[in-house]
C-alpha cells in the first residue's frame, strides 16, 4: 500500500466482536485466565495490552520494518536500547543531539559505565577512527535537533556493518511518512512518538522499530521488564493521530517551505537553516534520502538575547514552547530551552547562540504564519 493508505489502516481493521473500526480502550490491569498458566494471551498490562498491541502494529508497518514496541517517552526508548549494552561497551553518537539524549548519555549511561564518542559523522574516514572494538552502536538523528543537519544513512550503515555495529537512527524530525531509515540500512528506528506521530500535543510517548529479531526479544524483554510503557488511553490517541499522519505532514512541509522562503528574504534575519532550501549544505541529500523536507526550521536573528526575547514575545501564532510536531506552530530558544542541558561550550560549538531560534511549522496557513513572524521582526 501507498503510505497514505496504511497510514489509515495499520495496525487494526475492525473489532472482532462489534466491528468498531477503532480499537477499544482496555482499561484493565488484569485478564482472567481460563485455567493457571492458560490465557487469552495477555496476562497483565505492562507485558501487553490489547489497546498497545495495535499500536506497535500500527509503527512497524509504517516505518517497513516486523517489529514494533511502544514506551512511556522517547527518551525512556533510547533507554531501552542502552539498557541492551553492558559496562565497557561503546557508542558512537553525533554530536548535535536532542539536549535530552545528550543528558541521558552523559549524566546516566555514563554512570552504568557505557563509554561515548561525538561525531559529525559528516567524514566516513573520522566515524571509521572512531570505531572500537568494543562499540556496539552507532546512534545519529537525522536531520539533527536543532541544527537540521542530515546524516547520510545508507553510508553510515555501510560502516557499521562493515564493522560489526548497528546503526540507530532518531526519525522523529522526519516521521515514517517522509524517510524510512530501514530501507537504507539503519538496524533501528526510534520516535519521539509525542511529536509528530501523535500530532496534537497531548501525548508523550517514545516507539522504537527492527527487523532484527534478536534485538526485538531483547527489547520486548527489557520492556516489560523495566516496564516504561504507556497506557492505554494514550495508545488510543495516538492511533488516532497516525490517522492523519500522511495530511498532516504534507501541510507541515508546504508551510515550512513558505517560512523558511520568508524568512531568508527578511532583512532583520541572518541566515535560515532548512534542508529544502538549496542553501543548505545538505539539500541534495535531502532530496535522495527523503520524499519531503519536514516542517522544521532553525533560523538566527540578526541580533543578540534581547532581540530574541523581545522578538519571541511579541509572536501571536506561534507559541513560545518546547516539543514539536503538534498541528499548532511552536517557537523556542534552544539555549535557554530544549539545549539548555548541553554545556555552554558544546552549544557555542555547534552554533546554539543567543541569537539562534527553532521553529515547528503547525498545518495552519503559512501567509498567516509569515505575516505573524513579521510583525513580531517588527518589533525588533
């Protein structure tokens, strides 16, 4: 089926016994057996839930990939996958991450004794000299949070395998809609699950995708054996949402691109960072890769902190926040915001300046969008 298409329908078709064509809510904790040891196939809900099963369902298809499970965060995702690996193991990550990934790697993996090493991995020949004997995994976002740079999968795989790695990759900025990292070679996809499959703000949740049946036993097992799973009601919204996965990130990306366009052309802007604009570095890639540009952007005033407070304070539309993906327009200053974990000097590096400001373009109209980002430039 075409993407739109198991977009609508993965995962669940109808209920077996009323013939709801969305899956009911299972509010239960329990499931009586017919006998000790003779279930239904559910036993207690933080091992599986009949409103979750679909779900999982739901992520494997729409990613490509037989194997789905869902958790209570994307960053208790992540942990699942680090919860693999034993102490002296390596990772090799890129080095512009999620602010929430880097503290988990640092301030906690570390702790349990995992060992990390920070790449562009933009050089083959640099993420080659990087790799150790003891690394397990390569771990990338692509594009990167919030400096939208891409990692160019199929490459980056090929070393990994090449060296007896697996390679996962953060495809929450992208969504399974616009890039599916298994076919080109990632062992592992993970989601933020809150941010653009959910789409409307009212979840958290995390989700992780394989192929790799020994890896999904070790996952599947460290699930319900840490038990970070979501519940129910959450589940249900966010099949719901998947839904109208397919519309809603085709509105995304055509609001972004007339955004981002604005925005370059404005006089009181710096410079605009967003993969379909052919002044990105990694454009030509963007286009190979993925079927569409996503509806993030990352732009720098021309200015310091007071520019961009007053500027973020005078938005109407866009409301200042962290998190993305929602069907509203959200805005945020990573250095004092989703980055402000990562050491001054890490963010000085990576560009995070005062100046430096994240956009999540909403499916509201982008003439609406421009003009309230132009009266808030106004006011600088």
């Amino acid at each position: 089926m075409k993407p739109e298409t198991t977009a609508v329908h993965a995962g669940f078709e109808s209920e077996s016994a009323t013939g709801a064509v969305m899956p009911p809510v299972y509010f239960t904790s329990t499931y009586a057996q017919r006998a000790p040891g003779e279930t239904t196939g559910y036993e207690y809900s933080r091992t599986d839930n009949p409103t979750r099963t679909p779900l999982q369902a739901a992520l494997a298809e729409l990613e490509g990939g037989k194997h789905g499970l869902v958790f209570g965060s994307g960053l208790s995702a992540i942990d699942a996958v680090l919860n693999t690996l034993k102490s002296g193991d390596h990772v090799v990550a890129g080095n512009d991450l999620y602010g929430g990934t880097y503290r988990l790697f640092e301030k906690v993996a570390k702790n349990r004794g995992i060992e990390f090493s920070y790449s562009t991995l933009q050089s083959e020949e640099e993420l080659r000299s990087l790799i150790r004997p003891n690394t397990k995994w390569i771990w990338a976002e692509s594009p990167t949070n919030p400096m939208l740079r891409l990692a160019d999968i199929q490459k980056i795989a090929k070393v990994a395998h090449e060296s007896g790695v697996k390679l996962g990759i953060d495809n929450t900025f992208m969504s399974p809609m616009l890039q599916n990292p298994l076919s080109l070679g990632a062992d592992l996809v993970m989601h933020s699950i809150t941010k653009y499959i959910n789409g409307h703000s009212d979840v958290v949740m995390g989700g992780l995708v394989t192929n790799d049946d020994d890896l999904y036993q070790q996952l599947k097992f460290l699930q319900n054996s840490v038990g970070a799973v979501p519940g129910p009601m959450d589940c249900f919204l966010v099949l719901r949402g998947i839904r109208t996965l397919a519309v809603r990130m085709k509105q995304h990306t055509v609001g972004a691109m007339t955004v981002a366009e604005f925005l370059e052309k404005h006089p009181k802007v710096d410079s605009v960072i967003y993969p379909g604009l052919q002044s990105h570095p990694d454009h030509e890639l963007a286009k190979r890769q993925a079927s569409g540009f996503g509806g993030m952007i990352s732009f720098y005033l021309k200015g310091g902190i007071e520019e961009s407070k007053t500027f973020l304070g005078a938005l109407k539309l866009f409301k200042t926040a962290e998190s993305l993906g929602g069907v509203e327009s959200l805005i945020e200053h990573p250095a004092i915001m989703t980055h402000a974990s990562l050491p001054e000097e890490n963010r000085k590096q990576l560009g995070i300046l005062d100046n430096f400001i994240r956009i999540s373009v909403g499916i509201e109209h982008g003439d609406d969008l421009c003009a309230d980002l132009d009266q808030a430039l106004a006011k600088i």
